[in-house]
C-alpha cells in the first residue's frame, strides 16, 4: 500500500486508512449491549432490522438473515472462508500499545494483523504483535522491498518468523521511483525484473540456512556469494516465511504469480479490473513456474462506505472520494481508470494535484465512480456485498475506511464474514 507524498495535506489524515481498525477488547456481561439498525440505502433489504448481541469472547452471536444466505464459492477453489484481516494505525505513540492493540484484533477474530511503512518501520509493531497473540498472522502491507537489499530482508523475516513461531506474512512492495531515488537514495531500473530476482534472492539465502546449501546467487541486480558460519543462523524451525507482492500492473502482478505465495492488491482497484486484468495475469505468472492459481492468496483492501445514518454515509463518502481521487491522479495506475473508460480523468486530477486543490479531486469522483470502487453499504450490508462482489476472486479482505469510525462498527461485519 502506498502512502501519500508528505506535502498532501490529506496524506497524515490517511495514513492509517485501513490500519484505524483495531478492536479495543469484548464487553462484559454487565454492560453487553444490543445494537439495533435500520436502513434505506439500495444495498440492503428495505426496512430490515438487524440485532447483534455481544458477551466476552463471542464478539457476534447473531448474524443478519441476509448473510446466511450468501454462498460463497472459495476463491481459491480448495473451500476455505475468506480470511478477514485488520492492523494497526502507528500515530505520535508509534509503538505505544501495538501490542495490546493486536491482542485485541486477534480477540476480536481478525486472522490477519498487518502492520504498513509509512511514517514508522513496519517490523517493529509486528514484533510487539507476537508477543501478545497466539493465533493471527502478522504481515507486512507493505515493507519497501527496494529500499533494502535481499540479505537484510532475508534476516528480518527469519527473525519474525521464528519469534511469531511460523505466522509472519513478508509482505513487500516496490513503491514508486521518486521515493526509492530521493526518498531513499537506493536504485531504480526495471522494477517487475528487479523485484523478481530480489525474491529469488531472498529464497536462495534462505536456502542456504535451511538446507544447507551453498551461498552462490547471481543475477543482474544482486550477488550474494558470501555466507560463513558466524552470520548463519541455522534452519528456522518454521519454515521460511510466506511472500506476498503488492501490484496494480500486469508485469508486477504476473512476478507475484511466479515467485510468491500471494498477491495484495492495491485498494485502487475493481472487481472487474481484478477479474479482466489481475487474475489473469497472476495466472501467467503461475503457470510460468508450475503452479496453479490456488496454490496462491489474493488479499484485498476493500474500500467500504458505511454508516449508521446519512451525515455519517456521507462523511464517509467524502473520504473514500478523496483517497480514490488521490490515488487516480497517479500516473501508474492509470490502468484502472481506462477499463471503465475514465481514462481522461487521471490526467485532470494529475493536474489538480500539482496545484493542491485536494478538495476539488475528490469532488470529481461521482457516485458511479465511488461504488465501482467502493462497497457502499449500512454495517449489516458490508459482509454480503464483500462476499458477492469479491467472494469467488479474494482469499483474504480488510476494510479499507480512510475516516473515523467507531471501532464497534466492524465487530459484527467480521463475524458475519467469518460465518459465510
């Protein structure tokens, strides 16, 4: 997930877009509550009530009627439940109470905490995670592949991995070619080819501590041929680590294809872009290397609209609008848009951009714009259209709400995931 450059003034705002979901513990019995809702909106049945009662360890004991009906079709053809993920946003704290912060998620039935690098290390927060869970898997979405080398990415994972006792998620992404140069002062050249071989890379290091084979990589960006017996660590007890890619074009998301375990799509994006252009292409790149499309984990971040009446659906609104805006004005994911034959409006908010006009950009995205992209749904209504919309293509989801919300809102829609 890229964040925003520092100079938007909606980029400290977002950057805890789908990272804000962190559950703060079960209630009692002495204060559980029922949470009663009624909606008008054209995603849901017209008038519906819907009653959720919450005690201590069961965050949901009923589930709206709406989605028990939903079937679901595995998206990767082997019958597991989509996986619902939430993480963690880093503030002025960083560090402060992320691990406390994960207990609660895992409480709450996340199977994913993922951890994202924006203002702060992504790594850090995910190493307090494991002290405090036992079962959620603890990703990176994302850690800058280009801003490090192989080796030292090599030895981080194997440290989360065998401290999280096998839970640990690599998950990396390239970035974009101002910050690697000028941000990070690290090369840039053919980004796809660059980012599979750092991969193979990592592996054959891996290799060489887990199999004990010979340290003897080399290829067109990184060698590594060094590997004595003081800076081995040994075979980690857990296996490697698994390895997803974030990617949004064809060539990136075929290299997650060929030598990764998953693929995190980037929240700009459709379900007709991932069915036309994404699995198609990752289905390449798995083929390329032997495998199938259900040897591999699609993870989405799926923008949702929600709220409990409408000044919160459109505060909602309006923050989803901004952060598609900000997302459609750059040029490398001007793939999306043309799809949907919105080619032109990338250029537009390309150009608004430049000039600050943030507010003006979102106002460009209309309402047919806003639910190609985002779900937009009361909470009782998020779960079913998750799963009719991305259930047969996504293997795991989180909730993309670049706005405040109550923690509680997303308590039952987790559960009603997890029941489909």
């Amino acid at each position: 997930m890229q964040a925003g450059s520092s100079n938007c003034p909606y980029a400290q705002r977002f950057r805890w877009h789908l990272f804000n979901v962190s559950m703060r513990g079960a209630y009692s019995s002495s204060n559980c509550r029922a949470l009663r809702f009624r909606f008008t909106t054209q995603s849901s049945p017209r008038g519906q009530h819907v009653k959720f009662h919450r005690v201590r360890g069961t965050p949901l004991c009923r589930v709206p009627c709406s989605v028990a009906r939903i079937k679901r079709r595995s998206a990767n053809g082997k019958g597991d439940r989509m996986k619902v993920d939430g993480g963690f946003g880093l503030g002025l704290g960083a560090l402060d109470g992320a691990g406390e912060a994960a207990r609660d998620a895992e409480n709450a039935g996340y199977d994913g905490i993922w951890s994202a690098e924006t203002s702060h290390d992504p790594f850090f927060p995910l190493l307090l995670a494991a002290q405090h869970t036992t079962r959620a898997e603890l990703g990176t979405g994302i850690a800058v592949a280009f801003a490090r080398n192989p080796m030292t990415m090599a030895q981080i994972a194997w440290d989360l991995q065998a401290y999280s006792k096998g839970r640990f998620i690599l998950g990396l992404g390239s970035q974009v070619k101002p910050h690697i140069t000028k941000r990070f002062s690290m090369p840039w050249s053919q980004p796809a080819a660059r980012m599979r071989e750092f991969i193979a890379a990592m592996r054959a290091i891996w290799a060489s501590w887990n199999d004990r084979t010979k340290l003897d990589f080399r290829g067109d960006f990184y060698t590594h041929t060094l590997m004595t017996p003081f800076f081995d660590p040994g075979p980690n007890p857990y296996g490697t680590a698994k390895v997803f890619l974030a990617a949004v074009g064809q060539k990136m998301t075929e290299v997650a294809g060929e030598v990764c375990d998953g693929l995190l799509c980037h929240g700009f994006t459709t379900e007709r872009y991932l069915r036309e252009i994404t699995i198609p292409a990752l289905e390449r790149g798995a083929a390329a290397s032997g495998r199938q499309r259900s040897d591999l984990e699609i993870s989405l971040p799926a923008f949702i609209v929600t709220g409990t009446n409408e000044e919160e659906m459109a505060a909602s609104a309006k923050g989803v609008r901004q952060q598609i805006a900000f997302y459609g004005s750059t040029p490398a994911y001007r793939g999306v848009l043309e799809l949907h034959g919105w080619g032109d409006l990338q250029v537009e908010l390309n150009r608004l951009s430049k000039e600050g006009k943030w507010e003006t950009m979102g106002d460009l995205i209309d309402d047919q714009i806003l639910a190609t992209f985002a779900v937009v749904a009361e909470p009782d209504g998020i779960a079913p259209a998750i799963a009719k919309r991305y259930g047969d293509i996504v293997d795991r989801v989180s909730f993309y709400a670049p706005y405040k919300t109550d923690p509680d809102t997303w308590l039952p829609v987790v559960a009603a995931l997890k029941a489909i």
